[in-house]
C-alpha cells in the first residue's frame, strides 16, 4: 500500500510538471507497466483529480481543470524558491497581491518540513526590501492582457502617451515583458498599423477583449531584445553604436537592459546600442562602465569625446 501511494503521487506530481503525457510515457518514469497507469490514473479520479485521457496511439493523459486546486508537490528548492517568490510579491509591482502573498506564504510555511523552514527563516531575517518607487498596475489588468495574449483575441483600452495625451487604442496583443520596475505590452496597432510597446501603468481601465485574429510574425525572435531596444533606442533622437572590448556578461552587470541594447559579437567583444538626447551626454556615461570600447557610429561621437578627453585631462593637471 506505501509504494502503491508513493506511486501515485509521483504520478500527480509528472501531470502537474508537463500538460500531456501518453501511457507509455508515464509507464517508463513510473516503472510499470501501461495497465498499471491506467489503473493509478482511475484511482486519482477517484480521489477527485480531474484527469482526462485521449484514446488511439496519440492519445495520452492531462491532468484538467477542477473544482479544487490539487496539492503542489515541490522538491526542497522549489518550496524554498516559491516561499522566497511570495515574500518578493508582497512588496512587489503589482498591485493587489501583497496580502495574497503573504496569506499563500503562511499556509505554505505551515507545511514546511523544518529543515526547510529554517532555510526560508534565515533568508528573509537576513534580507531587507526597498520599496520600489514605480507605479504599480493592477493584476485584473495583467490577467486580461495574458489571457488575450493566449486566445489570441484582439484587445481595446484607453492609454496615455509619454506627453500625457490620452488616445483608444485597437491592438492584437504579442506578449508582456516585466523589467523588474515596469511592465510592457508589445502588440500590433491596428490603426496605426505597425507594432508598438505599451506601458500597462499608462492604460486607464482594464482592457475588453474582441475577435480572435491570427498571429502575426513577431518583430524579433527574442521578445526580451526587442523591448530592451525599445526602451533604451526608440525613443531618443541620438543613437550610438559601440564595441565594447568585454564580454557579454560583463557588459550586463554594469549596465541595464532598459538603458541599453546588447548584442553578442564574440566571447571578448559586445555590440551595446544606446539613445540619448544628445551625443555629448554620451561620453561620461560611457566612461563610467569602465572598459575599453571602440565607436561604430555615429562619427560625430569621436569628436565629443575627444573634447571631453581633452577637459579631463586638463583638470588632472595634464598638458594636452
């Protein structure tokens, strides 16, 4: 009896992880035969776990929707990660869910082996947040964006431009992408047709759905790149283009993806992209990330930061 429920928890625990899995393919995690699945998959049901089943060679197994949620079954690091993930929302950047957390925290607490708990214990007595200063949206607002992302359906809302003037907008929504501080809708403007990037702060009511449409080829691969492009180049009138002589990695730590674009060249060599209001803003900022770099573009950059080398240089007493 121990290693039959052993064995259906297990069981419970693969439906959870992956959307489908055929018998066969259960049977070989589990160790069992086919037979024995189907026996363990109507002793769950059961138990009340809505588990749907597709017959024929592609069919297979799903663990559906029910009127209860079924218990997560999480390894030591994902209590941990989860527990930790909780404590972070609570003073995240969505509004709402602070409290939610914190009650899904305590019930998750009080299951905690005590092994675990100390873990989760010492982490958050030995960690101190800072309120972010962002303005926080609300979860019904990024819950309806997600599901018309999945469905594919056309979305309407009111929004608010960087200067503040007010317009409907009618877009086909690609994906949301959180910066840590912001969140951002990448969609299809329908009237304006072309792809644009929304702050989801700036939208004034909770969008309402309207006809599927069929998805369009993204504007990049790498949604992520994409909106670090829009953020850190689009909007200003200046773009420079360098090569940073570090790596990829390095480059990343000492600068932000919201403030610039990088590309990889090489294990040495970085490509970063940056806008600015104007090139001589760009020399100091460049010099602080405290690397060698050398200019693509544009060729007036050279000659601001020859100035600024020159001024530098005779402020620390040099003959230039």
């Amino acid at each position: 009896m121990l290693q039959t429920s052993a064995r259906l928890l297990k069981l419970l625990s693969l439906l959870q992880v992956r959307r489908d899995w055929t018998g066969a393919e259960l049977a070989r995690r589990l160790d069992v035969d086919v037979r024995t699945v189907r026996r363990d998959v109507d002793k769950l049901r059961n138990l009340g776990y809505p588990v749907n089943a597709a017959p024929g060679v592609a069919g297979g197994y799903q663990l559906g929707a029910g009127a209860e949620l079924p218990p997560l079954l999480l390894d030591d690091d994902e209590a941990v990660a989860v527990a930790v993930g909780l404590r972070t929302a609570a003073n995240g950047t969505v509004s709402g869910i602070e409290e939610t957390s914190v009650r899904a925290l305590a019930k998750l607490e009080q299951v905690l082996p005590s092994r675990l708990r100390r873990r989760v214990n010492a982490l958050q007595a030995h960690t101190v947040s800072l309120a972010p200063s962002v303005t926080r949206v609300d979860p019904a607002t990024l819950t309806a964006i997600a599901g018309a992302c999945r469905d594919h359906q056309r979305l309407r809302f009111p929004y608010s431009g960087r200067e503040g003037d007010a317009t409907n907008r009618h877009v086909e929504p690609l994906g949301l992408a959180h910066t840590g501080r912001r969140w951002y809708l990448v969609a299809w403007d329908v009237d304006r047709d072309d792809w644009r990037t929304f702050r989801v702060d700036r939208i004034g009511a909770e969008p309402t759905s309207g006809a599927r449409f069929t998805p369009r080829e993204p504007p990049e691969e790498d949604l992520a790149s994409y909106v670090s492009r829009q953020l850190s180049v689009a909007p200003y009138p200046h773009e420079a283009r360098l090569i940073v002589h570090a790596p990829y990695e390095v480059v990343a730590e000492r600068t932000s993806y919201t403030s610039v674009h990088l590309e990889r060249i090489d294990g040495e060599r970085t490509r970063l992209t940056v806008g600015a209001p104007s090139l001589e803003e760009l020399g100091p900022w460049i010099a602080m990330i405290g690397v060698d770099f050398e200019v693509e573009s544009p060729e007036e950059l050279r000659g601001h930061l020859r100035a600024l080398a020159g001024r530098l240089a005779r402020a620390a007493g040099d003959r230039v």
